[in-house]
C-alpha cells in the first residue's frame, strides 16, 4: 500500500499551525526536519495504532516516546482519568492521589526514600542536579555525549537525538557560563571518566545517566561501566543520578540502574509513570531529599505538580504492571527485533544494526555494535530518512530523528507483528543494499 504522507488535512493543519507555534510544533522532534517532509497530524490513538487527521491507520512505535506503555488511550486509563476530572482539576494543595501514587512508586522502587511530582521530565532532572548541587556544595556535573536529560540549560551539551538532528550541538541562548559546569563524559568508557574524576573530582557535585542510554538510539551499559561510575563517585564525593525517565517501569516494575550494577543516590522518572499525562518525578536517599523545601534550602516548587489527573492516570497504569506484561513485552521486542533483522537480511539491508532492551530499540543503518554517542553518529541519516518515509506510507509510525528510541507497547500482539511485517518489507526495499 503506498500512499503519499501527510494527507491533505495533515498538510492544511500543518500549514496553519507554522502560522502561530514555532515550526508548527510543540517540541522540535514531532517536526519531520530531521527526515524531510511535512508531520503528520494524529486525530485519535487507541491500543496499539493512531489514527491520523486523514483517516489513516498507523502502527504506533513510538508509544508518545515511550509515556504509552500500555498503548494509546487504554480503557482503565482513561476511565480512572474520567473518574478523577470531576473532583477537580487542580487544587494547588495536597490531595490523597499524590502520596497513594508515591506509595505505590516507592514499593517498586524502594531507593526513591523520599520523593517529589514534578511536570516533565526536564524538570525532575533539572531538579535532582540542584538538589545534588545543594548537598554536596560543589558545582560541577558530569553528563554523557548523547545522553538527554531534557533541556534545562546546564544539560544541553551533547545532548542526543533530538538536539543532535537539529544540528545544535549546544543551545542558543544557553550561557556559556553555564555550560562550563558541565562537563561531557563518553559513554561506556570507565577509563576517561577516571581521568575526568582524577581532574576535577572535588568539584563533581554528580554524574546523571541514563542507566540504558535511550536518546542516541539505544545503547546498553558495558558491565564494568556503571560499576566503576558508583566507585568513582562513592570515593571522590560526587552523588549519582540514574536518569530513568525512559527506563523506569518501562523495563520492569521499577528501576534498572540497581541490576545494572549502579547504587544511584538521586532518581528520575517520568513517561510511564504518569500514564500518557504530564508528570515527572526524582527522589532519592532521605538525608539527600530532606534538602528540598519547606525541609531545606534547595528550592522547587510547580503549581500544577502532582496534578490530580496524572496521579490517577499513574495508579492505573501501575495496576496493571504485572511481570506477566513486562514478559509479554519482552516476547513482543523479541519477536519484532527478529523480524527487522529477518527483514533486512532478507531485502540484503547492510549494515543494519537493532539493539534491543526489553521494549526500546535502537534502530542503526550502521555495523554494530554501538556503544557511545560517536558510534552512534555512523547511522545512514539519510537511509533512515528513506526507510521513514516508507514505513509510514506503508502505516507504521516511527520516531522522526534517527537516533531516537523506537518503543513497543503491550497492545502489539501477534496480529501488529504480523502487520508490521507486512507493511516494513517494502521500508527494507526501499534501502536495499549498501549506502547510497
Ligand atoms: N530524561 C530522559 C532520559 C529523556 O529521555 C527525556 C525525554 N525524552 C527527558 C529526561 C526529558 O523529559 P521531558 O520531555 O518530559 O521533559
């Protein structure tokens, strides 16, 4: 089936959007400037596919970049989102919602001792790093090339995909001042984060991570990583901050960073966590947390933060996080990883690389493995481009920046395996053989 996209209405809408927001989106990486063309305008989504503005189906795997774990709109969602509308919108004051849902991320996620909503996850990690800031009294932080913390100011600095693919490699308007409290690590290299250590060790106030980098494709830690980053910090002073905003209750019931081989002091959430509703989340170790105010001295506030409907969105989700889901998920990512690589093999695609975890995948027209941000630029851009444009004329919806992560919900099944087998053959032929 080929079909030239957007449709019509997407192309109005989108004409008439670029005349009020910027770029006609709301946040850069919905625009299709990193793969050519005109965005397509969604109407409705519901389990796993969305329904554009022209009627037409697509298989969802971008899942609101991963917020959707359960799919688009699921029905026990929406229904305790319904129930909770008509109590009120926002009070500005607590209300029982928020500290049921704390409670229930707490269980899951036992290091989160103490914790706090906030909106977004730029937000939770913008915070952690002043409460790191605010314990230990130093400046400095360490991130990592092509790891995203969302885009507060001293977190823009090689900061992956979307940044990446609109060719800002620091932001406008960003001080250098600011910046220079960064300081930009690589991924999976334990020995220059030693040195970065051995340098500036006294005025490392954190090290904030993706326990699985999920915003340079996907990249999973090398086992000595994680562990020689707790060491490092442990023995010169520095907090961690596993990013999990992605990774949380996405991968599992909880965090990942603990399996991964990382004690983190200070955690992030987000997505999954708020079902599909703004939200975003750090705590962390009590004595670290109890900096925050009315406790301490580190100031954050937010008048909407544990806003009343992504708290009962939140306990509805995290209702029906059962290990038999998070098995089901598992399969699905399994099965739809060997499908792409059947796929590509078959349509004699090379190089194409997936790296898989769990639900996220990386998709790479590049030789494996990738394992930081400068593998991870080796990706055809352009391939991708083609491969894009394809899978979404044939309905399948993946994420416009090349390097973001593609996420599975658990509404794919058999018969969505099925279809986006079907619909990605013609997405492999249309890249057939080698660079061009
Ligand atoms: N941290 C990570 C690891 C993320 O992937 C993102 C967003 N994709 C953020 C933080 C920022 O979250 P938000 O877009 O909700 O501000």
């Amino acid at each position: 089936m080929s079909r030239g996209a957007p449709g019509p209405r997407s192309r109005r809408l989108g004409r008439r959007a670029a005349k009020v927001l910027v770029g006609g989106v709301d946040s850069p990486v919905r625009s299709f400037r990193s793969v050519g063309g005109a965005p397509v305008f969604f109407a409705r989504g519901r389990g796993a596919y969305l329904e554009d503005v022209d009627g037409r189906r697509y298989l969802d795997l971008v899942s609101s970049w991963g917020a959707n774990l359960l799919g688009n709109a699921p029905a026990a969602v929406v229904a305790a989102v319904r129930r909770a509308a008509p109590q009120g919108l926002s009070f500005g004051a607590p209300s029982p919602l928020e500290h049921e849902l704390a409670e229930r991320i707490r269980r899951a996620a036992p290091e989160l001792e103490r914790l706090r909503f906030v909106s977004s996850g730029t937000e939770a990690v913008m915070s952690a790093v002043r409460v790191a800031r605010g314990f230990t009294g130093r400046t400095k932080v360490v991130k990592f090339a092509g790891g995203y913390h969302g885009h507060s100011d001293g977190l823009l600095a090689r900061a992956g995909s979307g940044v990446a693919t609109q060719s800002l490699p620091d932001s406008a308007g960003v001080p250098r001042a600011i910046v220079a409290e960064t300081l930009v690590g690589r991924y999976n290299d334990p020995t220059g984060l030693a040195r970065l250590f051995e340098r500036h060790g006294s005025s490392i106030a954190a090290v904030v991570i993706e326990p699985v980098a999920g915003n340079m494709g996907v990249v999973p830690p090398r086992p000595d990583f994680l562990r020689t980053l707790g060491t490092l910090a442990r023995r010169y002073g520095a907090l961690t901050i596993a990013d999990e905003v992605i990774t949380g209750f996405r991968l599992r019931r909880g965090t990942v960073h603990e399996s991964l081989g990382l004690r983190a002091d200070l955690v992030t959430l987000g997505k999954v966590v708020g079902g599909g509703m703004p939200i975003g989340v750090y705590g962390g170790r009590r004595e670290v947390m109890e900096t925050v105010a009315p406790l301490g001295p580190v100031y954050q506030a937010g008048t909407l933060s544990g806003h009343p409907l992504a708290m009962a969105a939140g306990l509805a989700v995290l209702d029906r996080l059962t290990p038999t889901l998070y098995r089901g998920l598992a399969r699905t990512g399994a099965e739809l990883e060997a499908t792409l690589l059947r796929l590509a093999d078959e349509e004699r695609v090379r190089p194409f690389t997936v790296q898989r975890v769990g639900s996220m995948f990386g998709l790479f027209f590049a030789a494996g493995p990738i394992e930081d941000e400068r593998g991870a630029e080796r990706t055809d851009r352009a391939r991708y481009a083609r491969f894009f444009h394809a899978a979404l004329a044939a309905g399948v919806y993946l994420p416009p920046p090349p390097l973001e992560t593609t996420c599975v919900s658990a509404a794919m099944r058999s018969r969505e395996l099925a279809f986006a087998e079907r619909a990605l053959r013609p997405a492999f032929r249309a890249v057939r053989g080698g660079p061009r």
